[in-house]
C-alpha cells in the first residue's frame, strides 16, 4: 500500500511535536523540582497535593495566630509583674503605717506613698498590647479600661474577652479585661465583705492614713482597725493579680507546647507534598536525554523518508 506525502509529513509532525513537547515539560520539570505541572499529569497526586497544601497553609495561620497570641500575652504578663511589685511596695507602706511610734505627718508621707503607687497602678491597668490595643478593656480595645475623675477611678470596659484559635480545635483568650483583675475584688470592710475596685480600695487606705489621730483614743481605734482590714484587702488584691498572671504564665506555656506539635506537623506536610511533587532528579534527567536522542532520530528518519525518489534509481 502506497502511503502519500502527506500522511508522511502529517504523522512526522506529529511525533516530533510530541516529542518537543516532552522535552518542554522535561526542562519545567527541572527548571521547578516538580515533576506534577498540571493536574493532568497525575490527577490522583494532584489532588492529594492540593488538600495537603491547604492543611499546610491552615497549620502556618495558626503558626502566626500563636505568635499574636504569645505576644499579647507577654505584653499582659509584664503588665501584671508591675502591678505585682506596686502591690507588694504596698503592702509595705500599710504595715510601716502600723507603727505606734508613727506620728500625723508621718502618716502622711505613707499616704502620699500610697497615691504614687496608685496613679502607677492606673497606668498599668491601661496598659497596651503591640498593636496599641488596651490590654484590660475586654472588647473594648480602643478605650482605656480606667477612668479617672474628681469622684474616683472607674471601669469603662467589659468584661469580655479576646478569643484566637492557635491550633486546630483550641481557641484561648489572649487578654483578661480589667474588670477580673482591678473590679470585682472582695475587700473587707468593718468585719463585712465587699467587692470594689482596687483603685477605690487604695482611696480608703489614703484617706484613713489622713485623718489626724492626735489626742484621739476613737480615731485610733479606727485607724487600727482600718489598717487591719488594709492588710487584708492588699492581700487579697496580690493573690488575684497573682492568680491572673499564673493563668497568663499557664497559656504561654501552653503556646510553647502548641508550637511544637505545630512545627512538626509543617514538616509532615512539607515531606508528604515533597513525597507527591518533587521531582527524581536522576530519573528526570535519563528520560529527558532519551528523549532528545528520540527526537534526534525522529528527524534524521523523516529527512531521509522525504529525501527518497524514484529518480534516485533512474
């Protein structure tokens, strides 16, 4: 059977085209360490590689949702070591108001200790996050949690709190509003037990180390017994900012945790996705020198095919 030139070039064409394209698609292959350029080429990795990037990709977020997290956080807990030190300085300044030997002006000095110690407070209670964010304002990130005014200081806040997911299933909240911490404190007062705010409870101490005693069997009654309940309520108040910040200590170190089983998870993924896409370097490279000797020969072939006529033999 006679086969026309036509049929000759069309199927010559066609088999160099092919392997031209093989020899392409070898040298992306090389060029990108992927053997899997388009889904076609192995749909059943391709799919796989597609659902492990979009895990690796969610394991990344929450990678960066642990820092935000861990970030705020220590923001928080150097908040709260400073509201710990004043605390304690306080605590000091009610017991060297005890001393029987202390006079009025004496008393004062501790008062205006006091005062100091407490607009130091204030300021830490509206302390703010990496962002600029208030700390202890619950939602309310953009107004400070603390008001102070003529009548007092007050808690203009929620009492809510900031959730992050930082890992799969896990959500934490990454603040503690201001309400927990500095409002609702359970303080004694004259053998009864009450909540306020620290602030105003720092007011009472302050106004009590003012009232002049001298001469007054009455006021120094109350001033002992005043100083009694001071020493209860500083107490209390250094036990919660202690709780609150051991709390901050336990999810920080919970992120560290977090952060490992997240760090090897990201190299599962990454072995798995290299496992389905990376290219054989050796195996690439023998296939793509066959396939120019392939090509090579495909050519010679049809230049002789074609070069061949019944004149040659006349």
């Amino acid at each position: 059977m006679r086969i026309s030139t036509a049929t000759i070039y069309d199927s010559a064409a066609s088999r160099m085209g092919e392997l031209q394209n093989r020899l392409v698609k070898g040298q992306q292959q090389m060029a990108t360490g992927k053997r899997i350029m388009t889904a076609s080429d192995d749909p059943i990795a391709a799919g796989k590689v597609l659902s492990v990037s979009q895990s690796k990709s969610v394991n990344e977020q929450l990678g960066i949702n642990r820092q935000n997290a861990r970030t705020t956080l220590s923001f928080e807990e150097t908040a709260l070591a400073g509201v710990t030190e004043a605390l304690q300085d306080v605590s000091e300044l009610i017991v060297n108001a005890g001393n029987g030997a202390y006079n009025d002006s004496q008393r004062q000095d501790i008062a205006n200790a006091l005062r100091a110690r407490q607009q130091q407070l204030i300021g830490l209670a509206n302390s703010k996050d990496q962002n600029g964010n208030y700390l202890f304002s619950g939602y309310q990130i953009n107004v400070p949690p603390f008001s102070q005014n003529a009548s007092g200081t007050s808690y203009v806040g929620d009492q809510g709190q900031r959730i992050l997911e930082v890992a799969a299933g896990r959500t934490m909240a990454i603040n503690d509003n201001g309400y927990d911490v500095f409002e609702g404190v359970a303080t004694a007062s004259g053998g009864a037990t009450v909540k306020q705010n620290m602030f105003k409870t720092l007011d009472d101490m302050i106004n009590l180390l003012q009232t002049p005693t001298a001469n007054n069997p009455a006021a120094q009654a109350a001033l002992q017994s005043g100083l009694k309940d001071a020493n209860t309520n500083v107490s209390t108040m250094l036990d919660r900012a202690l709780s609150v910040r051991a709390s901050v200590g336990h999810r920080l170190k919970e992120l560290d945790t977090l952060d490992d089983v997240g760090s090897a998870m990201d190299i599962q993924f990454a072995t798995t996705l290299s496992d389905l896409q990376d290219l054989d370097y050796t195996q690439a490279i023998s296939k793509f020198s066959q396939d120019q000797i392939t090509l090579q020969a495909a050519q010679q072939s049809f230049m002789k095919v074609t070069g061949m006529s019944l004149f040659q033999y006349l």
